[in-house]
C-alpha cells in the first residue's frame, strides 16, 4: 500500500495542475497550516494563480523536507484527506461519459433527424416517375402513332379490306326478291383506322404513396470505477519497548458503464395502375378514325 513518502517520490509532472493543488491542500489539512507554510510559504487559495511549473517545485520542497513523523498525520487525517493525498478524490467523482450518452437528450436526437429528406426523398421519387412514366407516353405516340410520309409526319394508318352486305340500290320492291333482284348485294369495303387505337397505350399512374419511418433510441448509463489507497505507518522509541503502527486502508468500487443504441428503419409503398386513356386522346383518335 501507498505511505505519503511514496506519493512525494512520484513522477508529480504527470498530474494536472488541478491533481497537485489537490495534493498540496491534502498536505496542508494532514499536516496542518503551520507546518505547511513553513515548507511552502504560500497559502493554498494562493496555488491557482501560479504555474504548473510553479507548483511542482512547491511539491519538491515537500520531497525534501519529508520526515516519517508525518505519516503519523496522514493516518490521523480524516479519510477525505487521504484521498486527496492519494490522489484518489477525482476517480471517486468522475463521470464516466461517451459521446454524452449518459445524457442522451433523445428530443434533441429526433429533431436533428432530417425528416424533409427521409419522408420527402420517396415522395419526390414519385413525382419523378409519374414524369417520367407521361413522357414515356409521349414518346410511344409520337414513335407508333405517327409515321414521316416525304417529309411530313403523318398518322399511322391501320387498313382493313372485307365483304360487306349493303342494300342493293336497284332493288324492285314490287317485285319478288330473287337472285336477279336481291335485296341486298355484298361490296368492297375498306377500313383504315389509326393505329395507335389499336394498341394499349402505356398511361402508368401513382395511385398510392405510403411511407413508414420509424425511430427507436436506447441508452443505458453505467460507470466503472475502483480504487484503492493505504497508508503504513510504524514507529518506535523512548525508553522501553515502545511502538507506534498505523495501517489504514480503503476500497471502492462500482461499475457503470454507456451504451447506446440507435434504430432507424424507413418503409416505402408505392402502387402504380395503368390508366384510362385520358378523354382528350380518346376523342382525337376518335376524329381520326371518323376522317378516314
């Protein structure tokens, strides 16, 4: 275990300024006031003013100054200044913290989550196809639909060429139906209709549109701390048998630990129908058809 002389023997220019002030006003309780400024000359308010440097040749005057009767002190201080004299005060108050989980501010991680692109990314993917899917439109009629003629484009054509029964323009209705005079005669016909009416023209439309965006944040806080500090101390004279032993002792531990868990799933629906044959093309190629 660690005696007070073994804590002066230390490498010192380790700790921060803030551990050696600690050690000093350890010293200055253990010790008291008297003797500490007898070794220091300075009064322990005054240590945060001064450098680092400044201070470890204070803890050096200490070092050379040291005298077994002083762990006498240290084992009748109180274990507070134990602890500040092992240096053991900021391992029993530190935190122990990653990326600031233990205080995981989940309001503050939901709003630095980016809903315009999460939610409005799939939406505007849609918006694209459905552009898309009408120029694609375009594009089938202005390639099967139409057709280039010397220079000029002109719709495509389908021809039909079939019998069909007419009434016969010089049929006798006073007199019997014969095969000399029948009532109706076949003819010729010819049909042309527009091409493109023939086929399903591709008229894909977004029906539906569903996004699931769901959110899951965890955290669970713990620390791990242990410590252990003692101090020997023994003496003897005067007349006789005499002797003087100190052994205190302590122990801490704990444990605590961080973790933190994150859980982002998006889900995205998209139904897609083919549509009707918009009412304006339908009447068009209805003219067409009529006009030929």
């Amino acid at each position: 275990m660690k005696n007070l002389e073994k804590v002066l023997q230390e490498d010192q220019s380790k700790k921060t300024k803030s551990e050696l002030i600690e050690l000093l006003s350890g010293l200055e309780k253990a010790l008291t006031p008297s003797v500490y400024e007898k070794i220091s000359g300075i009064a322990p308010s005054e240590l945060q003013d001064l450098t680092k440097k400044d201070i470890l040749e204070i803890v050096d005057l200490f070092k050379g100054a040291y005298v077994p009767d002083w762990e006498k002190s240290v084992a009748k201080a109180s274990a507070e200044v134990v602890k500040l004299i092992m240096g053991q005060m900021a391992a029993d108050e530190a935190l122990f913290s990653a990326s600031d989980a233990a205080s995981a501010d989940f309001a503050a991680e939901l709003g630095s989550i980016d809903f315009a692109t999460i939610i409005g990314g799939p939406l505007d993917a849609c918006v694209k196809a459905q552009s898309n899917a009408s120029i694609s439109t375009v594009n089938f009629i202005n390639e099967v639909g139409f057709e280039e003629v010397e220079g000029v484009k002109k719709l495509r054509m389908a021809e039909f060429s079939y019998k069909k029964n007419v009434p016969n323009p010089e049929y006798n209705s006073e007199e019997p139906e014969s095969t000399s005079n029948p009532k109706t005669i076949e003819q010729d016909t010819e049909l042309k209709v527009p091409f493109i009416a023939l086929l399903n023209v591709p008229s894909f439309r977004i029906e539906t549109c569903e996004v699931d965006f769901n959110v899951k944040l965890k955290s669970t806080y713990t620390k791990d701390v242990s410590s252990q500090f003692g101090i020997n101390a023994g003496a003897s004279g005067g007349f006789g048998p005499v002797k003087f032993k100190v052994d205190v002792s302590y122990k801490r531990s704990s444990s605590t630990g961080i973790k933190v868990e994150k859980e982002y799933s998006l889900g995205v629906k998209v139904k897609a129908t083919n549509d009707e044959m918009p009412a304006g093309l339908e009447k068009v190629l209805s003219l067409l058809g009529e006009t030929n």
